[in-house]
C-alpha cells in the first residue's frame, strides 16, 4: 500500500501494522542518535574558541538540539506504547550508523556528523512538512536511488517508500483506522496498558498508556504537530527550531567567517576496521576507544533497561528504578559522547577526532523478569562503573564526570534493585499501606550513634533525644521552645532532655521541620507516627519541607525532611541553608495548578534524586505554599532542586541548561 493512500479497503493484518510500527520506532530511534551526535560536537563557549556572542548563541543551539532530541524519546515512547497496546513487543533494535540503503526509503539518509551548515540543512530537511521545497544538506544524497513498494497482496509485511515522516505517519494511522473498522477496538488493543511506560515512570509527552483508537492517534498527531511532518511555520516544531538556528548561524557567519561552532567529531565513527571503509571513520587512538567502548556499553544498557521496563507493571517500584536509571544512563552518555568528540580519532585520520558511535547490539531484547533480570543489571552497571574508574582524564573533568555519574548510579541500581522485597509481587503507587516499616530506635549510646550515623543521644527517664546535625536547618524551633534542653553555643554537653517532660519534648521534636531531631520514647508511649496527609511546603526562598513517611532514594528516613531547591547544598538532597549563602530567590506563593481532589492522602512518599536532574516524587502528595495554600495535589511529579526552572515548584528541564551537578 503506497504511504498517500486513503484508508484501505481490505482490513491489514495486525502484523502489517506493527512492522510498520517497529520501522518507525527504528526511525525516531535513529533520528535521536544523529541530534545527540551532532549536539555532543558543539563547542563549550568561550574555552574553545567562541566569542562572548557566539558561546551565548552555541549553547542555546546545544539546548535546543537536546530538546528535539528528549522529544524524539517521547516520541519513540508514543511509538512502543502504541506497538505494546497492539500485543506486540516494542523493537529496541536498528541498523548500525550508516544506516545502508534499503533499509528506509532511498531519499531518507541517516548517518552521524557533527554540527555543521549542511548537518543542520539536513535536519531541516529530515523534519520538512509536507510540500516543503528545503532541499537536502550537501554530503547527504542517497548513495543510489531504489523503490521499496511492492506492488499487489503480500502476507509477509514490507517497507513501504514515503517522502516525508508525517507521510509515513499518516499511512499508519490510516492502517490503524482500518483494522479497528475490521476486527474492533476491543479485539485490537489487546495489549496490556499496564505494560506500557507512563507518567508514573517518566515525564515526556509520549509516556501516556494506549488503549484505544483514539488514544493512539492522538499520540500519532502529537508526533507530527511536534516534530516531522508540523506544517510549515509551526511555531515550537522541529523544523522551525532548526529554521531558527539556521538564520542565527548565518548571521554569526556574516559577521564572523572563521566562526566554527563545532568541534571536527568523526563522521560515521567505527570501533574496528570495517569492511566498506567508505564513509567511516576507523577509531584506532586508545583514549578515544576506551571512551567510545564505554559510552557505547552505556547506551546499549540504557536500550536493555528500557527493553525490560516494557514486561514490568506500571506502577511498580522496580519499573521505576529501572526506567530512571535509564534515563540516567542517557546523562551519563552525554558526558562521554561530549567527551569522544574531543579525543583524536587516530592516524588514519589525523585531521579529525572521535565520536560515540551509538554501536547497535544484534539483539536488545527483554531479560527475563525478576531476580535475573536484576542481577544482570546490577552486574552491568558495575561493570561500566569500574571501566570508567580506569579512563585516562587528559585534563577533561568529563572523564571524571562520568566515573561520579557511574560510580552513584551502579550504587544505587545495586541498593534498590538488589532490595529483596522486589521479588515479591509489587503494592502499586500509591497505596494504602500506611507508613513505611521502621525498626524502633535503641537507646544506643551517643558515641555509637555518632560512629555509626553522625547521630548525637542523650537520655532522660522517658525517652532518648536524638540530633542529626548534618540535617539542622536552624529553624529554631528547639533553642526558642525548649531553651532549657537545647543549649545553644556552649562547649561540652548541650542536650539535656532531663529538664522538659515528654509530651512537651516531643511536641518540639515534631516541630523540628528537617528531622533532625528525632526521639525514641521509653516511658511506654507511641514514637512518631505518620501525618494523616503528606505535605510538602514550599519555603519562600528556602527548600521544600515535607511530612510524609519518606522513603528517600529507597532509604527510609522518617517522617519529616527539608529538601534543597537552590542547588546549592553541600548535603543534597538536604537543605543545609546554603540558600542565604547565594541569596537565592524563589516564591513561596507559586500558581495555583491541579488541585483535584486525591482518592487517598496519606501512604509512603518515594522522593528518588535524580543525577543531576530534579527530584522525582511518587506517592499521595498536596504541595503547599508557605502560607498553606494548596499549590497542588499529585500522585507523581518532578520538582525543581537546580533553583533555575521557569516553572517552580516543577521542573521545566533547566537544570541541564544551567549544567546543575547533584554530587
């Protein structure tokens, strides 16, 4: 069937339909690639070579290209969802870079460059809508011209030619419109939605579960309005991004000829000599295949940790982990692949250097669930952890960058999945299950407590105090309400619980909003309970304080937390009043958002830090402003902690504008 047709009379098989799909999946898949190359080879502002103007104007570039790229992950996400919707099994897999012909239709080229003039009419032309005269970047013309189509019925499925994406995606939409007509909607979408990636797992457009004919062309309409195939002059699309880097580097080119924003990254880079040499380039130069090997390994396991979130339920804690430290491992390919881009390829290519080759493994398929799918993660990312403690930094901090990337990620991959309560069946979030399970505090000695935890005891008859400075924010709650128990700037033993009673002592221990003063009662009564609502307050130009039983990073912490939102603290994810420090500046009143109300209050708040990103929060949560205002009520959201988001509370993505480091 050509690509234009209308919706066919004969009802295609489900087959036809997610071949189709996995061609596309494989096209945005490879489309991501070839953005992230080309915006790894961007020069790093005035330290390589730039004017004041041209940095500006090259990092903004660098900002854009990676968000074309998190949409084309969105989506690819769209594309898996609607493929696990129709029972199938989402492809992960694609050809190796260049992609070669036959593979798509012959007027699609797919190859890595580095940014350039004619890389960025490339990309222009690849996100053309339909009817667009922009014609194809210099250097990227098919290596020889062929028709795909085949004409008449065929029961096994075949690529079909089109010129545009939006093209591609209309066919299919069609093709979907037909085979709901021909079987129904309950007989279609026979997948199971809870297999799919949501929002419970990651925040982009794409991660909405399908479930019907309607859904899916939704998801298929959002692709093209946002990236391929937008109509001409859509502002915010794919193709007018492009349009307006384009007239920024012409601009800069005419007041500057020399002007060059890109560092000279390798076309098509390879890891072995290849057997058609033509259009590669051989990496020999040890440094820079070390740094490709590990970047490559990283992306492969970014593919297999996705591969297995798709036979996870959603929500689930293990689906969680596994999807965020995907996503982490796309931060950690960042850094390397920027990293590549600067080491010399070798002598058989003196004038350039390397570039991460994005490496296609022969198969990327689903591990089977459960402990062994966990163990061979929790090897992996260890595995790719001690490599990256062996990279040469030849004066490149992002040598080093990614070992603390790895080195964070392997440890928190082998803590929460190597958590034995994964093996059994998933409570789903949020839940009613109350607060999490805590062992009592011992009356343990202060010596052992600050050997153990930084945890200073004392006693009293009715319960032993505890204080965690590393925690304090100088709320002041204790010095001001219990003066006689808190002594302030004296040397020697301060805290004296024996001189308040108990009730009135933990009254100000509640009050204490960053947990550092806790309490374990002796005299018989309850210790802390859990709030009957968890809560987040929003501190004008301070961190966010939550009452909830907080589970952080998989740690269970208690129930009350200060959390930074300057990016600032020395302790992350706590405050520790570096906010006063940089003079941070932040409402506590932000808008009023979504306030609908939440079928259940209370239950275990999951705040798990992402590297180098914000806070991802899942569970029962009403955010409040500082005067107590409802803010909003959400089951799962991502809060700004890089204190430069448009969008507070919320993250809007700048923390990779502002290159926020959480360690």
């Amino acid at each position: 069937m050509s690509a234009s047709s209308a919706v066919s009379a004969v009802v295609p098989a489900r087959e036809h339909v997610l071949h189709a799909l996995y061609e596309a999946a494989e096209l945005e898949h490879t489309l991501m690639c070839t953005y992230l190359y080309a915006a790894f080879s961007l020069t790093s502002g005035q330290a390589e070579g730039l004017s004041a103007e041209e940095a500006e104007a090259v990092m903004r570039w660098r900002r854009v290209i990676l968000d074309v790229a998190i949409e084309e992950m969105g989506h690819l996400t769209a594309v898996w969802n609607i493929t696990a919707a129709l029972g199938g099994a989402p492809r992960f897999g694609r050809g190796n870079f260049p992609i070669d012909p036959g593979y798509l239709p012959a007027g699609l080229v797919v190859k890595l460059a580095p940014f350039n003039a004619k890389v960025l009419q490339h990309f222009i032309h690849l996100e053309r809508p339909h009817g667009s005269s922009e014609p194809e970047g210099d250097g990227f013309a098919p290596e020889r011209a062929y028709v795909r189509e085949t004409r008449g019925s065929r029961l096994t499925p075949m690529g079909v030619d089109y010129e545009t994406v939006g093209e591609f995606y209309a066919a299919i939409s069609a093709d979907l419109q037909a085979l709901a007509a021909g079987i129904g909607e309950e007989q279609m979408f026979c997948g199971d939605p809870a297999l799919q990636l949501s929002s419970h797992e990651l925040d982009l457009k794409g991660a909405t579960p399908v479930r019907c004919l309607k859904s899916a062309l939704a998801a298929f309409a959002t692709i093209v309005e946002q990236g391929e195939g937008a109509p001409e002059h859509s502002e915010g699309s794919h193709f007018q991004k492009f349009l307006n880097i384009r007239q920024e580097y012409e601009a800069l080119l005419a007041k500057n000829p020399n002007f060059s924003p890109a560092v000279p990254a390798a076309y098509n880079p390879v890891l072995r000599r290849p057997p058609r040499p033509e259009g590669r380039v051989w990496i020999e130069d040890q440094q820079a295949v070390q740094t490709v090997d590990l970047a490559n390994a990283a992306y492969g396991l970014m593919l297999r940790a996705m591969a297995y979130a798709y036979t996870l339920p959603s929500p689930s804690p293990e689906k969680a982990v596994v999807v965020e430290s995907a996503i982490a491992l796309m931060r950690v390919m960042t850094v390397l692949g920027e990293h590549a881009a600067r080491l010399p390829a070798g002598p058989s290519n003196p004038d350039c250097n390397a570039g991460i080759s994005f490496l296609a493994l022969r198969d990327t398929a689903a591990l089977q669930s459960g402990e062994p799918a966990r163990r061979f993660l929790i090897e992996r990312f260890a595995e790719l952890a001690a490599v990256a403690g062996n990279l040469p930094t030849s004066g490149d901090d992002r040598a080093s960058r990614s070992k603390a990337l790895l080195d964070h990620l392997s440890a928190n991959v082998a803590r929460r999945l190597g958590d034995p309560k994964l093996s059994a069946p998933a409570p789903s979030v949020p839940q009613n299950a109350g607060p999490p399970p805590t062992a009592p505090i011992s009356a343990a000695s202060s010596a052992e407590l600050e050997a153990a935890h930084g945890i200073e005891a004392a006693e009293s008859d009715g319960l032993t105090l505890l204080f965690e400075g590393k925690r304090c924010i100088h709320a002041r709650f204790c010095v001001t309400g219990a003066p006689t128990v808190f002594l302030a700037n004296v040397v020697g033993p301060w805290l004296h619980p024996e001189t308040m009673g108990v009730e009135g002592l933990v009254a100000i221990a509640h009050a204490c909003p960053s947990g550092a003063i806790r309490y374990h009662r002796k005299d018989g009564g309850a210790d802390e309970t859990a709030p009957p609502v968890n809560l987040a307050a929003i501190r004008e130009a301070g961190p966010y304080a939550f009452r909830a039983p907080l589970l952080i990073d998989g740690e269970e912490i208690g129930y009350r937390a200060t959390l930074c939102r300057c990016g600032a603290s020395k302790n992350k994810p706590f405050c520790d009043g570096s906010h006063h420090e940089i003079g941070f500046s932040a409402s506590g009143e932000p808008a009023t958002g979504k306030t609908d109300a939440l079928a259940q209050r209370d239950g275990p708040l999951m705040i798990d830090p992402q590297i180098d990103g914000p806070l991802q929060v899942r569970g029962n949560l009403e955010i409040t402003s500082g005067t107590g205002r409802i803010v909003a009520r959400i089951e799962t959201a991502r809060l700004c902690r890089c204190g430069a988001s448009g969008n507070k509370p919320f993250c809007d993505g700048s923390h990779a504008k502002v290159g926020f480091r959480s360690s």
